[in-house]
C-alpha cells in the first residue's frame, strides 16, 4: 500500500489538490509556491525514509483565529511537505474506507454534502420525527483516542508501514510560542488527512445507532438523532451519551447537549421552521459582522481590491446558504450592502472636489453632486442621498464587480431562469 501511495500518478494528483488549496507555510516556512523547488532537490533521500519507516513528520504550527463570539479557536497547519504526504495517503484510503460508512454520514466524503446532511434532516422531520436529540462532542478533534482509532484503521490497512505513518502524524506535536507540545491524543486539525479520521473513528457510533433503528444524520463531528417524542429522546440522549464516553471514550459538553423541538433546533447553520429550511439567525449575524468587517471605513485598500474580496465573501456565502427557502429579507440586504459600499466611496472621495468632479463624472446631475461635496453629514448618511445615489448607482457597483445576494439566491433555485 505504501508503493501505492507514493507512487508517481497519486503523489501528482495529491499535489494538484494541495497547490489548489494554497495555505500558509508551516514551521519550516516553505510556501506552497517555493515547495517544487525544494521537492524536486530532495525527494529522493524523503522518498527513502518514508519506505524504510524512518520519516518523522514536523510538528504542526499552532495559530489562533480570533470568534466573534469571544475566545480563539485553535487552527493547525502542517509544513506543505506534510500536507502532501496526507493528501497521497487520503486518496489512497478513502476508497477503501468510504464504502463502508453509513448512508447517514456526509461530512468530508465523495459526492456528499452539507447540503444533503440539512436536507435529510428537513425530510426526517417531515416524516414525523419531530424531537431532536442534539449531542455536543466537546473538542472533538482534539480528544481523539489514538489506541482506539489505529484498531480503526488497522481492519482495513494491513501495511504496517502505513499504519507507522500514520501513528506518526497522530503524535508529531505542535509548535506553539516557538515550544513543541506533545499530542497524546486528537486527529491533525488542518491536514488533509483529519476528516477521513474522524469519520473513521465515528464509523461504530453510525453503526451502532443504524442497529438501535434510529434516523439520524451526522456531518464530521456535527450529528443529531432525530425521534418521535419528547420521553423516547430523553431516552436516547442518556444512553449514546454513556456509550460514546464508554465506547470511544470522548467528552460529552452537559451543557450544549440537549433535546429540543424539532422546529427549534439549529444544524450546520439552517433552522427547519415551516416545513422549510432557513438560515438561522446566528449564520445572518455572522454574515452581517463579516459585511461590515470588509466595509469598515478604516481599511486602507483600494476599492477594486475591497470590491474583489467582499464579492468572494458574499458569493462563498450564497454559495452554502442559498439553500435557504426565505426570499423576503434579500433585497433589504442588497440595500444594505450598496449602502455599505457607496459608504467606502464617500470616505476615499474625503475632500469637496473629489466628490463632486468623480460624482459629477459618473452621470450625477452637478447640484446634487455639489450638494454632496460640500454637506457636513458623515459618509455613512451621505450614502443614502440622491447624488450619491445617481452617480454610484446600482448598475455602477454591478460593473466595477459587486455582486447581489438577491441574484444569487435566484440562480440557485431557477438555475434555467
């Protein structure tokens, strides 16, 4: 299997896959844009001691990514050599394993979504399941138990050389404040190979919940059991949580794990409200936040640029929650957004005649444009008046790249118009 791995075809395909991915470099520094030239310089000798078992992965850089919600959340980012060797051995073993996960399991697997995993909850709940058993693995990543996730993987991969490299990436550490700490247990967050991991260490629990009989459905760590009643999932919040803490011997969060009404409970970002699915109101906030992040006054970029990257934001967005059935609040938001944007014109067009000779060249009629120019009213006010407007108009921000949520929202349900 390892031949298998590092052969010439696979590693050509895990390379395009990591270069197409980008990423920060890792301890070693080495960006993915400098790594050919060093790949080509000493595969050879890297190639050698992957065969005879005497390669040792580097320990993975430790960032934290500041929530809007208060806290860091710990990110890993392995060297791209690292990376490389994940995405040769996931291409590998994704075959052998993905066959044998449950038809309820769609996070990180070929032809699977997040989109399905929201849609079959919407039609369990339709079929009568109307209590959700809502189970909180606490850090998950983080607590995978190594011992019992190599016997995983040992009843499919006999090679042990594999098995070795793969024990290797499990216990090859973090750098963090320029100090390597151990990893005694957890999966590599930030690698390639992470979410085949915990799929296959969650793989018993689908199973055992498909024998129990229950509907269920499960993205990577994210999964809720879906009952009839309020008494049955009471029931069955007591008795997975012992079997998960007893089996698998992860945490179980008391706190965030609950049973609630079907119509009140949150998966992957949508609520099931109505007989429909909706985007809940934590996933608009945060869209909002972000919104104002890349519209902020304060940032000193160029326009085309700010344009660029909050059209890449809005249609990533759209992208995942235009699933969502509600129209009403999309042209508000379009509104909303213009606003935000004309804003940032106003603050780079700071002086008087800046304003009025660009405004007056984008078609505004000069009084109002004047008017613009000399008002003492903020940019965020003076981007909802008339000259504003009628220089800066919607046609405008469509050609210098802005895109429309409403827009979006329609091509993803009316795609043939």
């Amino acid at each position: 299997m390892l031949e298998r791995i590092l052969s010439r075809d696979n590693l050509l395909l895990a390379w395009k896959r990591v270069k197409a991915n980008k990423g920060k470099p890792g301890v070693d520094g080495i960006t993915v844009d400098d790594f050919p030239v060093y790949l080509r310089e000493h595969w050879p000798q890297i190639k050698v001691i992957l065969l005879n078992g005497s390669y040792r992965p580097q320990p993975v850089l430790r960032v934290e990514i500041p929530k809007r919600s208060g806290g860091k959340r710990p990110l890993g980012i392995p060297t791209v050599l690292d990376r490389l060797i994940q995405q040769a051995i996931l291409q590998v073993l994704q075959p052998l394993f993905d066959p044998g996960f449950s038809e309820s399991s769609y996070g990180f697997r070929p032809k699977r979504s997040a989109h399905q995993a929201v849609r079959q909850v919407r039609q369990t709940i339709d079929s009568g399941c109307k209590w959700v058993v809502d189970v909180d693995l606490s850090k998950f990543f983080d607590r995978v138990d190594h011992d019992l996730l190599m016997s995983r993987i040992a009843r499919k991969v006999k090679d042990k050389r594999v098995l070795r490299l793969i024990g290797c990436y499990l216990r090859t550490g973090v750098l963090v404040n320029g100090d390597i700490h151990p990893t005694t247990q957890g999966v590599p967050q930030g690698g390639p190979l992470s979410p085949l991991l915990a799929n296959v260490m969650l793989d018993d629990f689908d199973k055992e919940l498909e024998q129990r009989g229950h509907r269920f459905v499960r993205y990577a760590d994210d999964f809720m059991i879906l009952v009839k009643s309020e008494r049955a999932a009471q029931r069955v919040l007591k008795s997975v949580t012992g079997w998960l803490e007893r089996k698998l011997k992860l945490v179980i969060n008391q706190q965030k794990s609950k049973v609630v009404r079907a119509d009140e409970c949150e998966y992957l970002g949508f609520i099931f409200k109505n007989k429909r699915i909706t985007w809940s109101d934590d996933s608009l906030r945060n869209f909002k936040y972000n919104i104002r992040r890349l519209t902020a006054r304060s940032w000193g970029i160029s326009m085309k640029l700010r344009l660029e990257k909050l059209s890449e934001y809005i249609r990533g967005w759209m992208n995942y929650f235009a699933l969502s059935k509600y129209y009403r609040p999309l042209p508000e938001l379009d509104e909303w957004i213009r606003r935000r944007v004309r804003m940032c014109y106003m603050k780079q067009w700071r002086y008087c005649r800046t304003r009025i000779r660009n405004l007056v060249k984008l078609g505004a009629v000069k009084k109002e444009a004047i008017f613009v120019g000399i008002s003492s009213k903020g940019p965020w006010k003076l981007a909802r008046t008339f000259g504003t407007q009628s220089g800066l108009t919607n046609q405008y921000l469509k050609e210098q790249g802005l895109v429309s949520v409403k827009e979006l929202w329609v091509a993803f349900h009316y795609p043939n118009g």
